[in-house]
C-alpha cells in the first residue's frame, strides 16, 4: 500500500509539474491601454500603489510576460520594446514609464 501511494504521488506531481511548465502566457501582462489613464504610460502612485516608490519592477513583473502585445492598439513595434527591455534590463523602465516615484 504505501508504495502505491508513493507512485501515486510522484505521478501526481509529474502531472501538475508538465501542466505548469507546458502552459504558455501568450497575451502577458495585460493592464489595457495605459494611454487611456490621466498620465498615459508614466506611472502615478494611484495607478501604481503596491509598487510605487520600488526600484526593482521584476519583484512584481517578469520581463518574459511584458509588452508581448500591443495594448494600445496603435501599432506599436512590441518586438522593438521586448529587445530594449532585454538589452537595457531596469533602466528601460524608466524611459516609458517613468521613475515610479523613485529619485
């Protein structure tokens, strides 16, 4: 019985491992069109709360799951802004977005 149950176990948790790691985000992040919001791309501590005043943006967003769309549907090259973020890595942030209340 409780090899049973331990082959059970390591099953279970191959299944639920292959399901995470074959799952694919394809939209990213997704915080509609930001252009829409009162200071359009720069971030403001009222849109931002949780996040205001960090420096580091990858304690909450994964780099993999930003900009994978364009949210605001004006034709922006997102594969253009991807390359910067990975070239440039935090200090991109900054140029879109603002400094996030961070001097």
């Amino acid at each position: 019985m409780r090899g049973r149950r331990r082959i059970f176990c390591l099953l279970l948790c191959a299944v639920v491992g292959g399901v995470a790691c074959g799952s694919e985000q394809l939209q990213g992040e997704d915080y509609g069109d930001l252009l829409v919001s009162p200071s359009g791309l720069v971030l403001t501590q009222d849109e931002h709360a949780v996040g205001w005043g960090k420096s580091d943006c990858t304690l909450c967003h994964n780099f993999n799951n930003l900009h994978l769309v364009d949210q605001t549907n004006t034709g922006i090259n997102v594969t253009a802004i991807q390359d910067l973020v990975f070239s440039d890595g935090l200090d991109s942030c900054a140029v879109c977005h603002g400094t996030n209340g961070v001097e």
